[in-house]
C-alpha cells in the first residue's frame, strides 16, 4: 500500500480514473481498516481497530461494499462512545 507501482501496473490518472481505491468488503482485514481511517483522518491505535472492526464486519455484512461515510459515522460513534467512558 505505501507503493502503489508495486501493485498497479499504469497510473489510474493515465487512463482517466481519478485515483486507486481499496474497497473495503466483509473480508478486508484490519490493516485494511486502519489504513481507511488513518486517510479519513483518524488515528486509532491497535486496540481502537479491534472494537472498530467488530462493527465494520456487522456493517460489511449487511452491505456489499463499506464506503467512506459508513467508516466516518463507525469513527465519530466510537469517539463519543470511548469519550463518555
């Protein structure tokens, strides 16, 4: 992932895409996760991803693909959560 010429054989901008982007599905895994949250702006540590990622799989479940806006509402509601706590 740190990368991308190891693992995209042309540039996706050469062929009028805007950018790669990693889909994340009920069988992504934790670095998957994190890595989607740290480029959402997010910062969690190991422990934080192993919570998240126990809602991510009920939320990959019921949908086929898990988008930006799902990951930024599962953030700000662990957040608030581990704030309270």
């Amino acid at each position: 992932m740190k990368d991308a010429l190891t693992y995209e054989i042309i540039n996706p901008e050469e062929v009028g895409a805007d950018s790669s982007k990693i889909v994340l599905t009920a069988r992504s895994g934790r670095s998957a996760l994190a890595y989607r949250f740290q480029k959402l702006g997010f910062q969690f540590d190991r422990n934080d991803v192993d919570v998240l990622y126990t809602n991510f799989l009920k939320v990959a479940d019921q949908k086929k693909e898990v988008e930006d806006h799902d990951l930024q509402a599962m953030a700000n509601q662990y957040q608030t959560q581990s704030a309270v706590a």
